[in-house]
C-alpha cells in the first residue's frame, strides 16, 4: 500500500449545516398563525367576551393608534419607510429559509473588499467587538477559508507558481487570520506552512515570509514561542541524526499529541531533504507511514490530525521528489525489464497526477 493511500486528496470547505425544512415549518407557522389572528378579528372570529377579548384591546389601544399615526397621517410618505421595512423583512425571510442569500452574499462582498483593501478596519472593529466579549465569526471564518484556498492553490502540486503575489497574499491572510481570531492549531501550522513554502521562490518569496515572522511573534507570542524555530523565515534546518531522532520519536507521538510540533518537523525535514538532496531524510516519512499504518491507536490520530492540519502530501512529495535515490543498475533492469525494484515514494496526486486522472 503507498503512502498516498493515507493522505487527504484536497482541500474539502467546512460549512455549517442548517435544518432548512425545519425553517421553512417554521416560518409556515408562524406567518399561518398571524393570518388566523389578522382574520379572526377582522370577521369576528373569537368571541369578544372570551380569552380573545386581549386580541382585540391589543387591536383597538395599540395597532390603530400606531397605524393612524405611522401610516395613515403620513400617507403617501409614509411609504418611504413601509417600502424599506418590506424590503429588509423580505430579504431577512428569504436568507432564512436558504432560498437564496442576499444578506449574506453583501457581508461576504463588503469583507472580501475590507481584507483586501482595509484589514485594520477589521482589525480595528474585532478589537472593539473584544472589550464586549464578542468575535467577528463571519470574518474569521472568510479569513481562514480564503488563507486555505491560498495555500492549496500554492501546494497542488510540486511545481509551486511563480506568481509572487499569490505567496504575498498568503501572507497577508495568514498574518490577519492571527490578528482577529483565538490562534488555533491549523492556525499555527498554517503560519508553519506559510514560511516553509518561501524555500521554493526565495528571491520573490523570502522577503515577504520575513515580515511576517516579523509581525507574528508579537501578535501570539506565547502560543508561538514554543515553536520558535518553526516560524522563522530562515530555520536552522535538522541534520541527518536530528531527523533519524524525530522519525523514533513518532512512535510515542500519541503521548504528547503535539500536532504543531509534528507539522514543523514535516517541514523542516521536507526542507533540509531538499537543501541537501540527500534520501536518507526519507527515513523519517517512511516511518511516518508505518505508524499510521501499524502503529498504536492514539498515535494513528494524532498523525492523521497532523497530516489534516499541514500540507502534508505537498511536504512528502516535495522530500521524495529532491532526494537523491540512486537507480537500479543497469543488469537488473535489462534482467527484469518494466520490472521496478521499489514502490514509487512520491505522492501520485501531490504530483498533479490526482487532478488530472493519471493517478492509478
């Protein structure tokens, strides 16, 4: 079984799922219920000396006068605000009910423009939401799914664009991901990722990943000062004995749990794997492999959440593609033609084999 069996095949959106037959019961009731009332006072459905006698106080001392001095006083400029109460009423119902969602759509679009061409607005508003014990879920959920597209487009594959824009875009999100929200494990590992990836383009890359190292230690400096050599731009990369060492340590790996200091060590040894070229790095994503295939169940899951949480087929691929693995000598490929004498150690679909429909 290869190791491409155990990772995921994409980027798979998060979105919450909302009883829409319930709602439309809902919203059925409620608007049947209101009609019974509406007609029951007007023909007299409910005995007025009964428990309905409140309706119609309520319909004689309240709805009149308010009607009277709201509508009829004012008409025909009172349908300046019947029009736009209609109007929010009717998009606040149909944004309930998923027929479609134009309230929704808008706030997406305002924040989209805001992250892109004013994040301290957001910054400044997320701040202000904090003294009163609120969040801004809706930006922080943009944010993080916009920061995820983004890395996805620059991990599809082993051949990273070289569009510098998109690294500084993920940069950005990155960085303004940290800034608003509760930092997160996929938060942290994404800065992790973020800063490996300028290892591919440094000379349009390096510059970018330095400002953000920059601006991230002082945005969560205690949740990222255990990984301090994780998040530099320029890490001291592990040498052959540290990552031997670090392939050992996988087998206690459900002990500690440490799913952001596993994700590190996945780049850092991709790195040093393609700063040297040496195939004895390999060593590490082998044994990576056997644990999630043989290992004991609580190390099983924190692989699998650590493979979840980083670009993990990317850094696999990546290591596998720059080791130098020497080729089966020429008498036992002529003794044995078509015959291969080791399974492929690349990831099929990290090599773009799996969007393309090559993969096997």
């Amino acid at each position: 079984m290869g190791r491409s069996t155990l990772l995921r095949a994409g980027y798979v959106r998060h979105t919450r799922r909302r009883n829409w037959i319930a709602r439309n019961l809902a919203l059925g009731s409620v608007l049947g219920i209101l009609y019974l009332i509406v007609k029951g006072i007007q023909t007299d459905w409910f005995n007025p000396d009964g428990p309905a006698r409140l309706l119609y106080i309520l319909h004689d001392t309240v709805w009149l006068p308010v009607k009277g001095a709201l509508w009829t006083a004012l008409f025909p400029d009172a349908l300046i605000w019947a029009t736009a109460l209609t109007c929010i009423a009717a998009l606040a119902i149909v944004e309930f009910v998923g027929w479609k969602s134009p309230v929704r759509t808008g706030q997406l679009a305002l924040l989209r423009l805001l992250v892109f061409r004013a994040p301290g607005v957001i910054v400044a508003w997320h701040d202000f939401l904090g003294w009163t014990g609120l969040r801004m879920g809706l930006a922080e959920t943009l944010i993080g799914d916009l920061r995820q597209d983004a890395l996805f487009a620059l991990t599809r594959d082993l051949t990273p664009g070289s569009d510098p824009t998109l690294y500084a875009r993920l940069c950005h999100l990155t960085e303004l991901r940290l800034r608003i929200g509760i930092p997160r494990p996929r938060d942290l590992v994404a800065v992790i990722d973020t800063l490996g990836l300028a290892a591919f383009d440094p000379q349009h890359r390096i510059d970018h990943a330095e400002r953000m190292a920059d601006r991230i230690e002082k945005i969560a400096p205690d949740r990222l000062k255990p990984f301090r050599r994780f998040t530099e731009a320029r890490p001291d990369l592990p040498g052959i004995r540290e990552a031997l060492r670090w392939a050992a340590d996988l087998r206690t790996a459900g002990e500690t749990g440490d799913v952001i200091e596993l994700a590190g060590r996945i780049v850092l040894t991709t790195r040093a794997t393609i700063a040297t070229g040496n195939g004895a790095f390999l060593a590490f994503f082998d044994d990576w492999a056997r644990e999630r295939l043989c290992g004991r169940a609580e190390t099983v899951a924190v692989l699998a959440k650590a493979e979840d949480l980083c670009a993990f087929a990317f850094w696999a691929a990546s290591a596998e593609a720059a080791a130098n693995v020497s080729a089966p000598a020429a008498l036992f490929q002529e003794a044995f033609d078509g015959l291969r004498s080791e399974r492929d150690r690349g990831e099929g679909f990290a090599h773009g084999d799996f969007y393309t429909g090559d993969a096997v």
